[in-house]
C-alpha cells in the first residue's frame, strides 16, 4: 500500500514538473514574440520574403479555419505594402495549395507565391526555409502565439527573422486549441536543443529567380 502511495506521487510530481517546465517553456517563447514580432505594418522590416505558417483551411465548425484567414489577410497586406516580394505558403497535405488560391484571391499573384508542401510542422516550415528555400533573413506570418515558437526555431537555426502578427480569433475553437500552446514550445525548445533535421530536404528553389510552379 506504501508503494503504491510513493508511486501515486511521483508520478504527480513528475506531471506537475512537466506542466511547469511546458509553461515556463510558453513564457520563454512570448518573449521571443514580443521582442520580434509586430502588429504595426508600418514598423515591419521589409524583406525579400514572407514565411506564412499554414493551417487546416476548414476550421472545426465545418467553416473557413479563422486562424488561416486572419494570416492570409496579413501576409497579403505585407506583399501589397512591399514589406515582402515573394511569400512562401508553408503547410502539409493541401494546406499550401489552399492558402495559395486565397492569397490570389486577395489580389497576390501566383507568380508571387511558393508552396511548401512539406510544413508539416513550425520546425520543418522554418528548417525549410532556410535550407530548400534558401532564405538568411525572413518575415514569418501567423498570431502571435504562434510566432514565439517559430521565431525561437529561426533564430536557433542562425536565421534572421522577423514576425508579423496576424490577428488572433476572438474565441477559440476548444481549450484545446488554447492548451497545446504549451507542450508545443516545450518542443520547440527540445528541437533546438538537439538541432532536430527537419522531416524532409529536397532540391533547392531560388526564390524569385526559379519559377513559383
């Protein structure tokens, strides 16, 4: 009966220690957020180009998903103030494809637009655009929650880069849309630690000299 007391705790202790670690993780990376991210068009640096984080393009109320609507709106502001020449949609399976027809819908050439059907993850879009993309400096695109943990991976991987924040949605899908914030950046510090590959290389694009298609 002891034992089984000893082990009720330390698997307690152990669960609250990787709360506390995921949280203090979260705190770590909004500061990332804070210190390079903007919501002022205006004080963004312009750059060759725009990293724009994909998502699923149907949210779960059967509708278009707000979080990829809210980035889509600013990286088209981004393109259409000159702040970014090119912007690369970063997604897996047929985000970037969407992404891609609501930016031209938005008034973005195709000619404009890359696709990275790899993204599978923050990590990879990131990795990506460092190492198929060719990128050194960058613009990344998403909320602001979610730029603390791509700008962290960028500045890990020797990128210089830069958020601009879209708009948040005003009411969360479900907690657990708000809650997973927090084992995500705990990766995103794990990932950097060990200087994690991204999940796929593949032939290099010369962003702006080899054609979007």
């Amino acid at each position: 009966m002891r034992w089984s007391l000893y082990l009720v705790l330390a698997f307690g202790a152990g669960a609250l220690a990787v709360v506390l670690l995921a949280w203090l993780a979260e705190r770590r990376l909004d500061r990332e957020a804070a210190r390079d991210s903007f919501s002022d068009l205006d004080k963004v640096p312009a750059q060759e180009v725009a990293l724009v984080l994909g998502a699923s393009p149907i949210g779960p109320e059967g509708g278009p998903n707000r979080y990829l609507v809210y980035r889509l709106d600013a990286a088209t502001a981004l393109w259409k103030s000159g702040k970014a020449k090119y912007l690369i949609a970063s997604g897996g399976d047929d985000e970037p494809e969407a992404m891609r027809e609501g930016l031209i819908a938005r008034g973005v050439p195709r000619a404009a637009i890359y696709l990275d059907a790899a993204g599978y993850r923050t990590h990879d879009s990131v990795l990506r655009a460092r190492d198929v993309y060719g990128q050194k400096r960058l613009l990344i695109v998403s909320q602001r929650f979610h730029l603390g943990r791509a700008l962290y991976i960028a500045h890990g991987a020797g990128l210089e880069a830069w958020g601009f924040n879209a708009r948040d949605v005003d009411q969360p899908y479900s907690v657990t849309t708000e809650l997973r914030r927090f084992p995500s950046a705990l990766r995103a510090i794990w990932d950097v630690a060990i200087d994690a590959p991204a999940r796929e290389t593949g032939k290099p694009v010369a962003v702006g000299i080899d054609p979007a298609e």
